[in-house]
C-alpha cells in the first residue's frame, strides 16, 4: 500500500504568477542539472517526455522532447552476465575436435543488458544488433532456435522464456528464415531480423520493430565449424565477446524531409522548426540547425564487448561456462594385444603422439575399449619391456636426421603413472569401457609414447563385431589436465597396425576378436638376424608348427614387425618344412595392401585341417634396428577382412620376433677435439645378442681420424657383460 514515486521522475508545480506560454511568443525554459545517480545500466539513445496537466492531475498533455537524444554507457560490473555458454550433457558441443569437417554447435544464453529496438521510422533497423565473436578460428554459419530434446516421456526443455506477448520464444530466429524472434506488435507482419556471419563473427540485425527488453533471457543454437589447431579450455585466447548496438528511439517520420534552408522570406518561408533542434531560438546563441532526427549513425552506441561470465548462483545453475575446448587429435594411435580370444587375459600395447600434450604436470590418461573388455579395479599398467624405449644410431649409409626419426621415432615411457581406476568416459567419446591413469609427468607435443595395460577380452565372441569395424568397436586414448579438462582424444580409432591409417577421419582397421588359435605356439626363426643394411644378403625365415584343433577355413595373411620386407620367388618359397603338409593355397600374395611386411593367402576357401601341422620358409630383409612403435612380433590372421558365413572361420596368433642385432645408444664423447692434441675418448654402447668370448668389437672411425694412434685402452665392465681382453 502507500503511494509509490519513481525515482526518474521530477514533478514541477507551476507558479500562479507565471505568463501563459503561447505560441512562440512566450516559451518558458526549466532547466534541470545535476542529475545524479545515472542509471548504472546505461540507456540507448532516446528523448525524454514532459507532461503539463491541471493542479489535479487531469487534462495531462504528454510530448517527447524535440532536443538531442539522450544515451549513456553501462557499468559492466553491475551485470550477472550477459552471456554465458551452457556446459550441459547433450546440449552442444557434441565435436570438440579439431579441423572438425562437420558442424559443431553450442548453445549461447543472453541476458540483454538494456532494451533494443528495431528502428520504427526510417531505414530497415539494422543499426541495431547484436554482435557474437566466437575464438579466433572458429567459423560461423548457421544459427537456429533452441529446441526441446526427444519426444513424449523423454522430452527435455532447455529453459526459455514462455510464448505469450510480448516476449516472444525467448530465443532468436534461425538465420535460415524470418520465423520466430520477439515482436512488440505480433501479428504486424513485420520480420524479426536475420543474421549475418563473417569468420568469427555471428551478428544478428533487428527489423523494424523488433524489440528485446531489458534483463529478458533468451538463447541460440550456433553451428560453426571449429579452428584447425587445438584450443585448451584454459587457453588465453579460448574467450567469447558480446556486444549490444541500437541508435534507441532515434528515426524520422516516414515522409521527413527538408522543405527549404529556414528561415529566408520570401525565397523559404518554413520555420524549419520540423527539421531542426531550435532554428528560431531567443536569444540567438541558443539557435541550433542540428537534425531533429539525426541519421541513426550519429546517435548510434555500442554496449560491451564483454566476455562471457558465470551466473552468481552456481548452485541453482550450474550448467554453465565461459569457454569449451577444441580437443587435438591423438596421432599414430597403435594398439596392439597380446591375445584376442574371448574370456583370456591380455595386454594391450599402446603406442601414440599427443597433440596437444599436457606440459604441465598432474594430468590424466584416458583408456577406452569396447563394451565388455574388464581392465579391472584397480587396473594395472605399465611401461613397455626395455627395448622398446632404446635410442640407435641411424643405420650404415644414412644421411639427414630428420628422415631417420620420421621412419624409427624414439618412443618414450609415459612420465610417472599413478593411480589406474575405472571412471566415466568422457564427453567426446561416450560408451565403452573406461579407465584413467593419474600421470605424474607432462605429455610432450608431438613425442611418442608408449605403454601397457592388463584387460579381460570379453566371455562371449560377438561375430559381428569379430572383424568388422563399427561405431562400438573402438579403442581410444585420451588426455586431460588435473581440472579434468580435455587436452586431446582419438577421433576414430586406434590402428591394429602402423601405416593402415588413411587420415584422421576415416577409421583405421581396429583389432578384431577371433574365435580360435593355434593348439602350439607358432616359432618364427630367422637364421641371421643381421641388418639388411649391414650384410647385403637375405635372411630365411622359417615359420612352424601351424596346427589346429578344429578345420579352419579362410585367407590367411601374416603380418611380420614393422620394417621387414618380405623378398622371394616362387623358387625361394618353401610351403613345407620336414615332411608337414604343403601350405594350402600355394604361393602367397607378396604386399596385398602395400605394405612390404605383409604377405597373404587370398583364397577364401582353403581348408586348414584339424591336427594337422603346416610349416613354410622363404626370405626376409632385416631391418636396421628392431620396431619401437609397434609390436616386436608375427601376426597370423585367418579370416581377415573376409565376409565369411560364420564364426568358425576365424583364428588368430602371435610370435615373438627374434632380436635385431642392432648396437644400441652409441655414444661417443672426447676431451679435446684440436688437431694434434691427446685426448680421452669415450665410446658407450648397449650390444643385443651375446659376444662370445673370441669375439670382438669393431669401432669404425671417420676416415680423418685414420693416423690416430691409441694408447692405455681400457673398457670398463657395463651391467650386463664383463670385458675380457682389447686387441689395439
């Protein structure tokens, strides 16, 4: 109850002396100053009103002032947010990578900081808008209205404004129509605005009339296709802008228009008092010929730009953020288990480069496999065996380093693992069994990692998913920092082997399950295990027992480690070994897909009998040093990539390779490398297979070091091996 005042309004009692104003014979002037406090919301441009009315409030005149607009600037600190992104499941942000070649979209709501108005007298309104700039990369191109999810029961509102009169869907039109927005006068058949977009920048312009009032909520839907480099949630330049721009109640009568350069009788007889703020003004210095409506431009005023903020009350709203991260992709993913049979226990071998990485340190590692897979709680992982991280000098006759590190790149440990627990699989990658790893250590851009986990191939063989490639039957790795912020995922898949990926959107071959192995283990012996490079001879490799305990039927490809090139001729192949039965299908494939590892029996309809032994040999080059981004083993896959008409058709098995004889960590260092001076030299090197004890050393030096003469040579026991004597 009580009689209640606005603050924004002065009421003037008129003195009975004062002279009846009339015409403009008599003009009375109030002046008003001083005034204080200003909105600290600001305004945009407008007039104020003036009111005369009797002592008893009746008979009211009301008028706009004719004089200049009016606008102020807000103060930015007294707004709980104008925007703020919405960081709710399933509520955009749905391809966090990037160079995504599909949309991605997010879900922006705005709380507009003053009234805007589409300008209802002149031009088209699109002085008055609203500016979005997204980071730097980002794409804009396409907004639309915000919708529920699902249907029914399942139904899912995001919270918007209700549909009555005035304030519309609480949400912008989509920038594919007119439809939509928030009308002041419904049904006037005037459109609501449109929306432009240029790079970064989505802008949307108001039509006549369009109207969005102060403190109103409303949201959009933008798809913009993300940056081609990654963009860590906390990244400086990962900020949103906002801005607000209107020329207010600024605009012209429709038929507005100059009559004549006032005042001139008798060549112009307008007063000009339609036109101008005070062209006939008393005295003379208070005579302006300024516009009485301005072009919009002159008046016109932006609000921000502002960066997105939080709402006050995290508790009552919590799903909301200032920014989201565009993820890097995890590159030369490999992933290779030692079994692939259901029920048994095996390990997978990762092998990858982050893209992003994580220098500092704390963050975590994500390990993601299909549904069913039990890596346990806790899981346990580990670091490769040791020969996986070894450092070699490039091989005889190579020059250039960078070719040397792109075709053997050194694989590092993962830095300090921590903890192994099952957890909820990330936002970019959902389903699927997930563990994460706390690392201690920092992830290095571009190097490569590896390491090892236990897991439990699931009990039961699925056939559809034995072999064939599909949206459930993925294995991933994904990195975050110690907030749990994305830093890089996997966008497909992990590789069974190197060199089968096409590019980072198309799903590489995954590791498949198979039904059956062998009854024996399968031995691989190679006679000299020498580098090709070293010795310019051929080595034979001798492949038995293969033996079954159920008929196998189907293609057969085997896939030695990376860097052996399979070389024979039909001469050289031998398809049985000490009497076992002649390999069926013959002479196999050399290099079916390409790569100069593989070789296949591509006839669908050989017949492998149960317990019945097969052996063959033929010839191998040996590579320079042994693989370090895949596995050290043989590969033998029946049924590979073969449609075939049911799960028996399928068996798998995996052997050891032997050791290249590859010297491993050379290093050499000296004292004094000027001519003519005596210097120490100091030679470390990791040999791979044992020196019998007349064996011996070889040290080649550079052809300038060919007159050095050595003295007092003395090796020094390592930990593995005993020095027994020197030959100078």
């Amino acid at each position: 109850g009580g009689v209640r005042y606005n603050k924004n309004i002065v009421k003037l009692s008129l003195p009975t002396t004062m002279e009846s104003a009339y015409g403009y014979d008599i003009i009375h002037t109030i002046r008003v100053w001083n005034l204080a406090p200003m909105p600290p919301r600001g305004f945009f441009a407008t007039r104020f009103g003036a009111q005369v009315s009797t002592k008893y409030d009746t008979s009211p005149h009301y008028i706009t002032t004719t004089g200049k607009y009016i606008t102020r600037t807000p103060n930015e600190t007294i707004y709980n947010p104008v925007a703020t992104l919405v960081d709710a499941e399933g509520w955009g942000n749905q391809r966090q990578f990037k160079g995504e070649p599909r949309l991605n979209d997010y879900y922006l709501r705005l709380q507009m900081p003053a009234s805007l108005y589409g300008a209802p007298w002149t031009g088209n309104g699109y002085l008055t808008r609203v500016d979005i700039w997204l980071p730097e990369g980002f794409i804009c191109v396409l907004a639309t209205r915000v919708e529920a999810r699902g249907e029914g029961d399942d139904k899912i509102d995001l919270p918007v404004l209700p549909l009555e009169s005035p304030t519309g869907k609480g949400g912008f039109p989509q920038s594919t129509d007119f439809e939509g927005g928030n009308l002041t006068t419904p049904g006037a058949g005037y459109r609501s605005g449109k929306w432009a977009f240029a790079g970064n920048q989505c802008t949307f312009h108001f039509e006549r009339y369009m109207a969005l009032h102060d403190k109103q909520r409303l949201y959009v839907r933008l798809f913009v296709y993300n940056p081609r480099d990654p963009l860590p949630r906390t990244d400086p330049k990962n900020f949103w802008l906002v801005s607000f721009t209107s020329s207010g109640h600024s605009g012209a009568p429709a038929d507005h228009r100059e009559v004549c350069r006032p005042y001139f009788p008798p060549f112009c007889n307008d007063t000009g008092e339609t036109y101008y703020v005070n062209p006939l003004g008393l005295p003379m210095g208070t005579r302006t010929l300024e516009p009485l409506y301005p072009d919009e431009r002159t008046v016109s005023r932006t609000f921000g730009p502002w960066r997105l903020g939080l709402p006050l009350n995290r508790t009552a709203e919590p799903d909301y953020t200032v920014s989201l991260p565009v993820l890097g992709i995890v590159e030369d993913l490999i992933v290779q288990p030692t079994f692939l049979l259901p029920g048994t226990r095996s390990r997978l071998q990762f092998w990858f480069s982050p893209d992003l990485g994580a220098l500092e340190r704390g963050g975590f590692l994500g390990i993601q496999a299909p549904e069913g897979f039990d890596f346990g709680d806790p899981c346990s992982v580990r670091d490769l065996p040791p020969m996986y991280y070894s450092v070699y000098s490039p091989p005889l006759g190579h020059t250039g380093f960078a070719p040397w590190t792109e075709l053997d790149p050194r694989v590092f440990p993962v830095e300090d693992m921590g903890e192994c627990t099952p957890a909820p699989s990330p936002r970019w990658s959902r389903g699927g069994s997930y563990v994460t790893v706390k690392v201690h250590g920092s992830f290095v851009p571009g190097r490569r990692y590896g390491f090892e986990i236990d897991v439990e191939y699931p009990p039961a063989y699925n056939f559809s998913k034995g072999f064939q490639m599909d949206a459930d039957w993925t294995f991933k790795i994904s990195i975050t920092d110690g907030m749990g912020y994305g830093r890089d995922g996997t966008y497909t898949t992990a590789a069974f082997f190197p060199n089968t990926t096409i590019s980072n959107v198309v799903a590489p071959p995954t590791p498949p399950m198979y039904l059956a192995t062998v009854q024996t283990p399968i031995i691989v012996l190679i006679d000299e295990m020498q580098p090709y490079t070293f010795r310019p001879y051929l080595s034979r490799v001798e492949v038995e027992p293969i033996l079954f305990d159920r008929d196998v039927v189907g293609p057969l490809q085997v896939t030695a480690p990376e860097g052996y090139e399979w070389v024979f001729t039909e001469t050289d192949f031998a398809a049985s070994l000490n009497g076992t039965v002649p390999m069926p299908g013959g002479i196999p494939t050399l290099h079916p897909d390409g790569r100069p590892n593989v070789i296949a029996w591509l006839d669908p309809d050989v017949v492998y009998l149960a317990n019945t032994p097969y052996a063959f040999a033929t010839y191998v080059k040996v590579p320079s040093v042994p693989p370090r981004a895949s596995a050290n083993a043989f590969f033998f896959q029946w049924g590979f990539g073969f449609n075939s008409t049911g799960p028996e058709h399928l068996a798998v098995a995996r052997s050891p390779a032997p050791q290249v004889r590859a010297l491993r960590g050379l290093r050499v260092e000296m004292t004094d490398t000027n001519r003519g001076s005596d210097s120490r030299i100091w030679v470390w090197v990791e040999t791979v297979t044992d020196i019998s004890h007349n064996g011996s050393l070889e040290i080649g030096l550079p052809m300038t070091y060919e007159a050095m003469q050595f003295s007092n040579t003395t090796l020094y026991d390592g930990p593995y091996c005993s020095v027994h004597a020197v030959q100078e």
